[in-house]
C-alpha cells in the first residue's frame, strides 16, 4: 500500500458513500480479490469526467464493471460510455450490475482484447480510461493519446504499480508501467500528472 494505512482510512471517513450499488460492488471486489479501483479512485474517475464534461467514455479493460459504473454516473443519462472485457461471464455481470444500477442505457459492451478494439475505433472520445495488462501500457498509451479531443483527458490505473516503479525491477509489468509513464509524461500534446492514490493514477490532459 503506497498510502499509509491511517490516512487511507481517513480518506473514506471523509468520502461520503457511493450509492449502495457501488458499495456492494466495492464488497464483491474485496471478497473475490478482483483488482477494481476502489472508491477513492472511482470518486475521482467520476470528478475528473464531470470538470470535463464527459459524454464519451473509452474504457480499456473494465472487468465486472465497477469503474464503468462510477463513469456512467458522470455523463449522465445522454452519456456513453465503452465497456470492453476479454471474458463474456465478466461482461454479462457487469450488465447485471449496470442494470442494478439504474444505468445500463448509458453503457455500450464490447467482448474483446481492449487494445484491438480502441484501434479498430477512430473517436474522438472525451475520456479514456486504461487499466489492461501492464505490459501492455505503452501501446494503449500510442493509441488513446490519439482517440481523445482536445480538452479530453487520459486516465490509467496503477501508474505507481505498487512502488515497483521506482526500484529496480525488470519485469515486463513494471517495465510496461515505467515507459507508459516516460511516454505520456513527455509527449508535449498533453500535460500529466501522477497522483498518489491509492496504486496511482496517471492524469492527462490533452492540450492540442
């Protein structure tokens, strides 16, 4: 855990709760150890969607649709947002979740590898959001800096990836996570910041 314990805890005292959709949600993830984002994180997908006035969402992995249902709250019922997983058991639950929800109109599923299907997608989206295979990261990284509009914003998860980042590690995940890093941080068409939460989150603005 990057942050420490305490603090983590603090941060949740303050957060008020999400809808009971998304906390059973957060209790299935916890029960079943699936790497979801975690409400911290979910709260500020949702913030960063809304400053930007989001009505396009690409997501790049979204499992059984925990962070899907955080952005499909953000652009509102005249919203859309692109839900991709490689596995149809994962998609059709997240259809059951987004159901529960309230918000399953505003949700577009599409079974496949993320990065072949955001390549086979031109855009413009307002909002891309990557949290696939970390080895993958650096070609999602060539290809959403491209498929998001001015103004519009990438998002990746685990952008710290347990620390490993800034050690010495040589494995392909960590490897993957530090070039996605070097890349999006000097590509001069946007401005990225790493933010601390939780297993870090990699915001980028384009600018032009």
């Amino acid at each position: 855990m990057l942050i420490e314990p305490a603090i983590e805890r603090y941060l949740l005292r303050q957060q008020p709760p999400p809808n009971e959709v998304l906390a059973e949600m957060g209790r299935v993830g916890d029960r079943r150890k699936f790497p979801i984002v975690g409400p911290l994180v979910g709260r500020l997908l949702d913030q960063s969607a809304r400053s930007i006035g989001a009505q396009t969402v690409f997501e790049m992995g979204s499992g059984f649709g925990y962070s899907t249902a955080w952005f499909a709250r953000a652009v509102g019922p005249k919203g859309r947002v692109v839900h991709t997983e490689t596995d149809p058991a994962l998609a059709n639950e997240a259809k059951g979740w987004l159901r529960k929800a309230g918000h399953l109109k505003r949700v577009e599923f599409r079974l496949g590898d993320a990065v072949e299907l955001l390549a086979n997608d031109d855009g413009p989206y307002d909002l891309v959001f990557i949290d696939i295979e970390k080895e993958d990261y650096p070609h999602a990284w060539k290809l959403a800096r491209r498929r998001v509009r001015v103004g519009g914003l990438v998002l990746t998860d685990n952008a710290l990836w347990h620390g490993k980042v800034a050690g010495k590690a040589k494995d392909a995940a960590t490897t993957g996570v530090r070039e996605y890093n070097r890349l999006a941080q000097s590509d001069p068409r946007f401005l990225t910041t790493i933010l601390p939460v939780r297993d870090g989150l990699a915001v980028s603005l384009r600018l032009r």
